[in-house]
C-alpha cells in the first residue's frame, strides 16, 4: 500500500459517521446493507449518510452494487486488511520475533 492510500483512508474515515457506518458494513460482512437500512440502524438522515457513503466509496472503503431500485453497500474487508498490514509491516524495528503475527486472513476470512 502506497502512503497516499492510507492518508486517504485515514482522512475518509476521520468523521464519525463514516467510521460507524464502515464498522457496520465490516460487522455485516460479504452481505452489506442497503443504505435505507444502514440510516435507520444508525440513526442518520438518509440525505447526510448519502454524502458520508461517496466519501467511503470514492476512498474505496466501500463498495457498491445496484440490486434493483436499491444500493447494496460492503465494506471493502480487503482494504481493510491491507492498511493494517501496511500498519504493521515494520512492527519492533525488524525483530519479527517481538510483534505478534499479522495474518489479513485470520483477520476475516471472507476477504
């Protein structure tokens, strides 16, 4: 992962209704939610989670696919995955030994 990417992420999800809607699309999974569903879950006026889903989107934070009249929104888990280990990947100064292992795929095993 380049820099700018995880700035970008970071930067997306510095507002706080970002950040609760990504950690409710990572709870949901592969299965995501629609965004009429993601504003009554969190409380949101639909108009206001709109602007906060482009910010997610155009981060690339979070997908999503047309299903009819409706926006099936999932959180990108793969992203996720990669900016921790863009996180960690210099853990303890090079002594692998001292850091706890980073496994994406133990992380979540649907990405």
């Amino acid at each position: 992962m380049e820099q700018r990417t995880a700035i970008t992420v970071f930067e997306s999800l510095s507002s706080g209704v970002r950040l609760d809607v990504f950690r409710l699309l990572v709870r949901m999974g592969q299965e995501g939610m629609v965004a009429g569903d993601i504003a009554t879950t969190l409380e949101v006026p639909p108009t206001n989670l709109s602007f906060h889903l482009k910010a997610l989107t155009h981060a690339g934070l979070v997908t999503a696919t047309q299903e009819g009249r409706f926006q099936r929104y999932r959180a990108n888990l793969t992203l996720m995955s990669e900016l921790i280990a863009y996180l960690t990947e210099e853990c303890c100064a090079g002594q692998t030994e001292l850091c706890l292992p980073v496994d994406p795929q133990a992380i979540c095993k649907s990405c």
